[in-house]
C-alpha cells in the first residue's frame, strides 16, 4: 500500500489522563457551563477503544488527537507512569486485538487516490497491522501482491494461542490471469477468500488453504486447521458447506436462502458438542437465533439462543478459541448472553453494578478474572471500566466523551407508534433536558443502512441538536433491522414509499400528539438518512421547512448502474428496467421540481460509499430548477465521518442552516 502505513515506530507520548485517578473517576456533574457546542459533539471519542492483554498486565487503547488516533500501552500496576505508543498519522485505527501478551492486533483504514481500469477512483484500505510494544514497531500485514492493490484487510480468526507470535486470517488471494494484459483492480482477475498463517513479527504470511471464486467463509478449529469451507452457489441461490477430509473437501449440506430477500446462515467456529459448528439462522422462525450445525446430518439442530422479539444483532466472536462467546441483541439498549453460564453470571453481576447501563465485557484475561467493561447508557455518553474479579473492585478507566460526561444537556425517551397498515413503528425522541415536550421545533433524523437501526444508546449527533434546543425524532422505518425477518422484508421494494410514509406519518404523529410545532420541522440525515431527507423534500414537500442531506443517496439509477445486476440494492430497490418508471419516481434528482425547501447538501469527497457525485447531481437538478441549495464539501472525510474536523463542521453548518430556517430553540 501506500508510504504511510510502513515505518510505524513505537514513541513516548504525550501524558495522557488515565492515571491513577482516572481509574477512580466520580461520576459527579462538573459546574462546568452546559455543554453544547459542535467541537464538544462532534470530536471524535476521546478513547475509542481498551483492551487488556491475556496476562492482565497492560492496556492497550485507542486514543484519539484531534483527528489523528493513536494507541498507547500502559502498565497495569503503574498508570500513573507516562505511555508509550504508535501514532497513527493518516491511518484511522479501527479495532485493537491482543494476539499475544508481545503482539497487538491493530485494523486500520485510509483512503488514497489509485489508478483504476475505470480510472482514478478514490479507494478506502483497511490493513491489519501487529504493534510489538517490547520491540517499539508496527509491522503491516499481507503486502500487496506483484503490484496488486487489495482494499480487503481480511478477518482474524484465530490467535493461536499453542503458536505465540502467529495468527490466522482469511482473506481474499488473487489468482492472475495467464495472457498478462491483468491491471490493478481489474475485473478479470479473481479474488479467492483463502485462509493464511501470519507471522506476526515478520508480517510473512503462509497460505493454509485456499478457496475458490464461491468461497464467502471458513470454520477452523481452536489450532487453526480448517474443519469447513462455505461455498455460496449463485445459480442455485444457496450455501454449499464443504468438510475437510484429510485433503479433500467433501460436499457436507447444501443449504437454500431461507427467504429470497434474507441473508442465509452464516458460521462462527466450533461448537462444544463435538462435531459441531455455531451458526446463526432464521431457520423457521422470525428472528435471527444462534444454533448448532451438525456435522453428522448436515443439519441445523440444537438452539442456543433465540429472543422472541429481537433479532441477534451480531455475535461475539472470540479468537483466541476461534468460536463464538455469546450474541447481542438489542431491545432498546444492547443486551449480552454468554454461552459459558460463569460468563452469564458475570454479565449478570455487572448489570446489578451499574444500575441504568448496558455493560458490554469487550476484553478479559486469559483466565477472566480481569475484564475491560464498557457502560453503554441512554443520556450519557459510554464508559470504560476495569472489572477485577478477585479483588471485586469495579474501578473507572475513562469516559468516551471527557468533555461530556456528566454535562449531555439532552433526554432520550421511546416513541412508538402504530402504521396506517397495521405495523408498530419503534422510534426514539430526544429533548432538551427539562423541556415539556411542547409544541417544539422537530428535527426528523432517519437513520442508514436502510438495514439497520436506531436504539435508546447515546447519539452524538441527536444530543448535539437536543442541546441546542431542539427535539430530535429516530423512528426505525419498515426494513429497519433487529425487529425479525418480516419486518426487513416490508421494507423490500419501498424506497420511497412505506418506508418514506413511515416516517412521514410519524411525523404527523408528533405534531397531533402535540410535541411538534408543523410550522418548523427540519429533516436531516446521513446515507439512506440523507436519501429519506431528500426523498422527503421531493415526495412531501409540504411537510418539511428544511431538508439537510449528509452523504445521501439522490440518483438511484445512478446508485444500480454502478452496483450492477443481482446486487443487494437491486434486491432491496428494484430492477433499473424493469422498474424504471418506480425508481425514477422516488429518485430525488430526477425529481428536483417538487421541492419547495431550502435544501443543504454535505458531503465527503474521500466517500467510497456512497460517491459524492450523488450530491453534485442533486445541486445541480436543484439549480437547475431554481430551488434554494446549499453544497458543503467534507474534505478529506470519508463515509463514516471518521474525522473531528469535519464532523464538527458538518454539526456547525448544519445547525446554523436549521437555526436559520426554522428558528433558534434557544
């Protein structure tokens, strides 16, 4: 890759505030003035991330500079002492993982300007990087492959606990085409998911295994020898599960989509029964659930766990044993479930110790006695904690949000309501703190995804208008995720239509219940948000005063061109074709005469998300129109607003174009 990511040296650095008072922090409301500005909301977490190694004694955390990160190490038994630590310079950090107690796992990001066969096109790297704290250097995993460029950093599956020094990942290999006309990025060549042995020292890899053009995933034992190889069968349209047999590969279960517009299982290391592997399904029921597949009948069996109302959103995968550890589902704040009952009684015991919180176990010692904790929590921003089981002593690490900790001058309350067909509507309003809820200025905030969701947690961006006098509304739209396969699948094909009259009649909700004034209702967001923000300044126009998109989506046939047949959009949205007449119906560019709001446009021009030119396409559909806009460039930013600098920004001219347009609340 690019110069930057070599060279990474161990430093001194700056003292940070996480001594030994940190680790006795008070959560007492400081006299300081009310927090509420954009650099106090929109800078990035002040630590974003902790871990402990497995022998408990170092932490290793990521630190953010403004907008450059850092992760720094502190010895346990001495915080008082100043860290050492890598910069990280234009690199963004991601996620840390302790390999070993003399290796720290770091997946990090950058864009960079590359030559494509399309052209020069802005692309987003993520690479794994082993940090040897002892040796003082950062040494970059998977170098580029005779001139390759691979954006892929891959996923760690195991860190060998029996082979200190070594980890295993899979990753895509590149198999070249033989008449050497191939170019970087080109379409021709394939990418193979394969599995690799890394030295963590050297940053050498050895492939293991390799898979073919099909292959999406791997299962490996806790040694790292594979035990399964996934295959997704297009044609067919299923998941052919592959077990290894001395040498060979033989053909286990052929396993159909559940439901047409529904991922199939996916696979998460072994189980504890011998003989089986942790997967997580639908199967027959609604919600996604954890199960056990055997390998003998080539069959799901066993259910680990399964909620009657909520799907699992993600599984806690360990990779020191290379299986799962427990799932997390969300209700209206992130619920854990381990499945080693001793864990469970632990989760247990720390939501018995902070009372109003979600804690999440997001690091522990080999032998689980000392345990990093982070305190997720509604009108408060998350905390880190150390759990030390022997000495059972709960103790103050840092708080994400320094600058905000005991100051959020914000409230977030549940808000459902029930469609005009029938479907309950979960949403989430956020207020000023100490406000009647009164006819109030409405900021409406979709979220992204569209598959994905809102949840009662503190939100930085929602706060941030709440503080400044504002009532926000997050509702969680039909094809919003967590709410089971039915409530996904009504979103399919909506764009536009009942998952935009979701929010709208939510909306229409709050000004009959009386809480919003339909003088002064502004709506803004970012991605899909940002498509819903601009789909409602089209599709409603009479409802909105002010339309603010960060990053959204305008030119849907643009967005289908570029994705290509049988991609996820087409399943979500439509054919480009066959449904022309629809989709240029909801696509906010082509439909830039209906709008009667001033519309502001934000956008990252490092975004490989969604491409910026789908904002420059809708400025210029507006101007061309006549209609008020306003176009802010996000430099350097990419998709996920991962600077300070620019997320700050787009705070500021954000709430000064809605102060502007819809009044000042304060």
């Amino acid at each position: 890759m690019g110069k930057n990511w070599e060279g990474l040296q161990m430093s001194q650095m700056p003292r940070f505030a996480l001594g030994i008072t940190a680790l006795f922090f008070a959560l007492s409301v400081s006299p300081a003035a009310l927090a509420q500005t954009p650099e106090q909301y929109g800078s990035l977490p002040d630590v974003d991330d902790v871990e402990i190694s497995p022998d408990g004694e170092t932490l290793a955390i990521i630190k953010s500079f403004g907008s450059t990160g850092a992760v720094l190490f502190y010895d346990l038994d001495n915080m008082g002492a100043q860290p050492v630590g890598v910069g990280l310079g234009e690199s963004k950090p991601r996620t840390i993982e302790w390999a070993d107690n003399e290796n720290l796992l770091l997946l990090a990001s950058q864009a960079e300007r590359k030559r494509t066969t399309d052209g020069i096109e802005t692309i987003e790297f993520f690479r794994w990087l082993s940090i040897s704290p002892e040796e003082g250097k950062a040494n970059l995993l998977f170098g580029n492959a005779a001139g390759y460029y691979q954006s892929s950093a891959g996923t760690l599956l195991s860190t060998l606990p029996s082979k200190p020094g070594k980890a295993v990942f899979q990753r895509s290999s590149i198999t070249y085409r033989t008449d050497g006309r191939a170019s970087r990025f080109d379409n021709d060549d394939e990418f193979k998911l394969s599995l690799f042995e890394v030295d963590l020292a050297r940053g050498r890899e050895k492939n293991i295994e390799s898979g073919n053009e099909e292959t999406v995933d791997w299962v490996i034992d806790a040694e790292g020898a594979p035990v399964a190889r996934i295959d997704y069968d297009w044609s067919a349209a299923e998941r052919k599960v592959y077990i290894a047999d001395g040498r060979s590969w033989v053909l286990n279960s052929s396993l159909p989509e559940e439901r047409s517009d529904l991922a199939v299982a996916s696979f998460y290391g072994m189980g504890s029964r011998p003989q089986t592997m942790l997967a997580t399904t639908y199967g027959a029921r609604d919600k996604r659930s954890l199960v056990e597949y055997d390998i003998a009948t080539g069959s799901f069996t066993n259910t680990l766990f399964a909620n009657p109302t909520y799907d699992i959103d993600y599984v806690v995968y360990n990779p020191s044993l290379a299986t799962a550890d427990a799932v997390v589902y969300t209700d209206d704040l992130p619920r854990a479930k381990y499945l080693d009952p001793e864990l469970q009684s632990v989760q247990d015991s720390l939501v018995k110790a902070l009372p109003g919180a979600a804690p999440m176990i997001v690091s522990r010692t080999d032998d689980d006695m000392k345990m990093i904790v982070k305190a997720i929590y509604t009108d408060h921003p998350p905390q880190y904690f150390l759990f030390d089981r022997n000495a059972k002593k709960l103790n103050m690490i840092a708080p994400t949000y320094p600058a905000l900790d005991g100051k959020v001058q914000a409230v977030k309350s549940k808000y459902d309501y029930q469609s005009s067909d029938g479907l309950t509507i979960h949403g989430y309003l956020t207020a000023p703190k100490g406000a009647d809820k009164n006819n109030m200025p409405l900021i409406v905030l979709p979220h992204g995804g569209p598959e994905s969701r809102d949840d009662q947690a503190f939100d930085w961006w929602a706060s941030f208008y709440a503080a400044r006098g504002y009532l926000v509304y997050q509702p969680n739209f039909r094809g919003s995720s967590g709410y089971g396969a039915a409530f996904v699948s009504a979103g399919l094909n909506q764009w536009g239509l009942k998952m935009q009259d979701d929010i709208t009649e939510g909306v229409n909700k709050l000004v009959a219940d009386g809480y919003a004034d339909p003088e002064r209702i502004c709506i803004v967001g970012g991605s899909y948000g940002g498509y819903a923000a601009l789909a409602g300044a089209t599709l409603t126009p009479d409802l909105y005063q002010c339309v603010v998109s960060v990053a959204g989506i305008s030119n849907l046939p643009l967005l289908l061109s570029e994705a290509g047949k049988d991609s996820i959009w087409e399943k979500r949205i439509g054919n480009r074709f066959e449904d022309s007449e629809y989709i240029n119906s909801i696509s906010p560019a082509k439909n830039a005469e209906n709008v009667t709001a001033p519309v502001l446009l934000l956008h990252g021009d490092q975004d490989v998300v969604v491409p910026i030119n789908q904002s420059r396409q809708m400025e210029d559909a507006l101007q061309k129109a006549g209609k008020p806009v306003e176009f802010v460039v996000l430099k350097d930013e990419d998709h996920w607003l991962s600077r300070s600098e620019t997320r700050t920004e787009m705070l500021a001219r954000s709430i000064e174009f809605i102060d502007r347009h819809i009044g000042n609340a304060n």
